[in-house]
C-alpha cells in the first residue's frame, strides 16, 4: 500500500502562513504533539487512492483458506447472543467554510473536468489537476485537546458535489457552480461527538435497509465545540496570508436560505448553518464496541472475539470504542493487522505452528512465542498459508 504526499497548487503555502500568524507551529501528525498544522499523507498512487482490496486482498484470493462471501445476505441465524450491535453509532462531522482568493490559480470544476488535463491524467496518471486532487490537498489543525480538526480543500466545487450529493440544496450549488468560482474550502470537524447514533433493523423483513439514526447533535455539548471550530476557522479569513490572496471575509458569510433571518456571523447564524449543513465524513464505527466481558455495551471482547460465540471475530471500523481522533482507514487496516497477529498466536497456542511463524513470533513475542513453540508439519501447511 503506498503512501505520499501530494501538492497541486501554492494554496498550502498561504495556509501554513495563515496558521503561524494564529500561532500554531507545524507539527508531526504521528508525533506527540498534536496541536498544530501537517501535510496530509494519503495512501494514493499516480493521483488515485490505494484501496485494501486491491493491496492485500486480491494477492491471497485464491489461497484455499480463504473464503470471500460477496453481496451475501443473511436471512435466518438462530439468536445465539443478544448484544448490543448497531448501538454507538459515532461518525465525524463537518461543516464546509468556503473563502474566494482574488487570483485565478485555484482548481475550479472547469480546469478538473478539462478534457486534456484528463487525457494527460489517463495516459500518465500525471497532469495538472488529477481526478484525486479534487480531495487531495489538505492540512491539519488539531485543538482543544484533539476535539476539533480543519480539512483543507484546494477547491470550492468539490464540495458543490458534497452539497448537491446530500443536501440537493440546488439553488445554492447552482449559484455556486455557475460562476465556476476560484476558491477554496475549510472543512472544520468534530472528531469526539458527544451525540451517538444506531443502526437498527426496521422490520422483520430481512431484505429490508437499516434504520440509520445517527443523532447528530443531540448534545448540546457537540454544538458548542462546533461553533468554537468554526470561529476559528473565520480567524483564517483576517490573517495577512490570506488577506494577500485578495479573500474578504465578507464573502464568506454566504447567506444560506435557511439561515436568512440571522446576522451573519452572529452566533445564531453559525448553528443555524451547522444545523443545516453539517455532514458526516464518511467515517462511521462503534456499532460493534470492543470492552470488557462485564461491560453491557461491549459486542467483541479484546480480541476481537463476539462475545458468547466462539470462531466468531469482527475485524473492521465498529470495533473502536469510540471514533478515533483523525481519519478512519490507517486505524482500521491497523486494527486488521492486530487481528492477523491474534489469530497467529491462537493458532500457536493450539500447536499450530512451522518454521516461518515461529520467528515471526520469535521477533514479536519474544519469550512468549518460545514457550508455545511445538513443531506439528502437517497444520503447518496451514499456518505458512496464512503467512505467505
Ligand atoms: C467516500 C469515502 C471516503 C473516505 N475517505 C477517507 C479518507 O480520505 N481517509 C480515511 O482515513 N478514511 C476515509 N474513509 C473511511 C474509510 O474508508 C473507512 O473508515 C474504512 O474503509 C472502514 O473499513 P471497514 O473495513 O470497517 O469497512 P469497509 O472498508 O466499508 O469494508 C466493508 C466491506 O464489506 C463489504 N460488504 C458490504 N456489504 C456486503 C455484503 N452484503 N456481503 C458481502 N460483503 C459486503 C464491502 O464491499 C466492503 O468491502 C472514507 C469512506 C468513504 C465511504
């Protein structure tokens, strides 16, 4: 799976300027500080994003132990363990924050759909403006003790498509889009809401779509902390960096209809424009929490292991306890990569092992891994399948 950085415009630059002048430092996003402004990695290559499927998956297909179950519906199991699945539900929210540079530089929807931009990206997966640009330039700020996080979008029309996509607030996309405005886009976002949701089933037709109820900010606690992120968000407009680029806050403050009879940017207007246009990042978990055996809103104990079920695990998002404070993928691949261990060291303690796991474990477990070690040459067929 590949990792990198991109950059497509000189927008970051003005950005970095503008968080200094708001007195944050850049900072190592895996490092102890978190308060502060980085370069987004992105698992991508040649301007497209690397999925798991296609860096882990496809290359064990076709191994004998492993089954792939593809658009599978389950449509009777007898109740083995009533647990709390669904309950939980945590996602991350944002609200888009446009600003208007004077400067005709940025990426507009006009230059991304541009037929030779989008030839150059099809043959060499290089060009001006790749399709994975329209998502690709972002920096970081973390506050109030890892609460709050600004993406930052190098494009206003990225998130016209946001928009239309969940709000079909046409008359406000349109404007938008027809003046096929050079800007970009500010998405501050809550990463610890307060407010939980669930999923649940909504019939006893099997065949019919969960009920989601997310319950977005039914905390008062979660509105709070967004107007806080959304005010700073603002101080960015009157920074000299941004000043330089020739944006007015005055621009900003786009009168949404539903939030006409406030004075922006009066408290009023900004949860009213939170209320209505706040969604979610595509970064849903917690709907199968991990805990302890005693705790009642656990479905998986440490090891991923469904609680009174045995050979059963859960491997993905739902697991985390609670939303993590930053994007959900790396977390979830690493959650994966935990299980493979757990796994391994099941099967180690039953006597499955070979040449290749043992100094795996050796390298891993260190003393541990030595204490289970037995040699059995048949299942450890099995075992290097796994491995290889
Ligand atoms: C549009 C979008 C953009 C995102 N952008 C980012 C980002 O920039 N950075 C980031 O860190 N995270 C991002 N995320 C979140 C990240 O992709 C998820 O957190 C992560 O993929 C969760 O992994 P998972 O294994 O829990 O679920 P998934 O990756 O969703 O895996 C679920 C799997 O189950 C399969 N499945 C579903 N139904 C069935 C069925 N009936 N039968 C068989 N198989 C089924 C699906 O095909 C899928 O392969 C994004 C998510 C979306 C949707």
């Amino acid at each position: 799976m590949t990792v990198n950085q991109n950059q497509i415009t000189d927008l970051a630059k003005y950005y970095e300027e503008a968080m200094r002048e708001l007195g944050y430092d850049s900072i190592d996003s895996n490092g102890a500080n978190q308060i502060g402004f980085h370069k987004n990695t992105i698992t991508s290559k040649n301007g497209r994003r690397v999925d798991t499927a296609n860096s882990f998956l496809k290359m064990a297909a076709d191994r004998n132990n492993l089954h792939i179950s593809i658009n599978s519906h389950v449509t009777k199991i007898p109740v083995k363990a009533d647990l709390p699945v669904g309950q939980n539900l945590q996602d991350h929210i944002f609200v888009p924050i446009y600003f208007f540079p004077n400067v005709s530089w940025t990426i507009t929807e006009e230059k991304l759909n541009n037929i030779w931009n989008l030839m150059i990206y099809l043959t060499t997966g290089k060009g001006k403006y790749p399709i994975f640009s329209k998502i690709s330039r972002f920096k970081f700020l973390f506050l109030f003790k890892f609460q709050f996080q600004f993406k930052f979008r190098a494009v206003v029309s990225g998130t016209h498509l946001i928009l239309n996509h969940y709000f079909s607030t046409e008359d406000i996309v349109l404007k938008m889009a027809e003046k096929n405005q050079n800007g970009f886009t500010v998405l501050p976002a809550l990463l610890r809401p307060r407010s939980t949701g669930s999923i649940t089933l909504q019939s006893t037709d099997p065949f019919d779509p969960p009920l989601i109820d997310p319950q977005y900010f039914t905390q008062k606690e979660d509105i709070d902390i967004f107007l806080k992120g959304v005010k700073k968000t603002l101080e960015l407009g009157h920074t000299k960096a941004f000043k330089a680029l020739g944006i007015n806050i005055r621009d900003t403050y786009i009168h949404f209809p539903q939030c006409k009879k406030y004075d922006a940017p009066s408290d009023g207007y900004l949860e009213c424009y939170i209320r209505h246009y706040a969604t979610h990042f595509n970064h849903p978990t917690s709907t199968c929490r991990m805990g302890h055996s005693n705790d009642p809103t656990a479905v998986v104990d440490q090891d991923l292991r469904v609680k009174g079920i045995s050979n059963l695990r859960v491997v993905d998002a739902s697991v985390m306890r609670n939303v993590v404070s930053g994007n959900t993928n790396a977390p979830t691949i690493m959650i994966a990569e935990k299980a493979a261990d757990l796994i391994r060291v099941e099967l180690l303690s039953q006597g499955y092992v070979c040449d290749r796991l043992t100094s795996s474990l050796r390298k891993f477990y260190g003393r541990y891994g030595e204490l289970v070690i037995h040699y059995d040459v048949p299942l450890s067929r099995m075992v290097d399948d796994i491995l290889s």
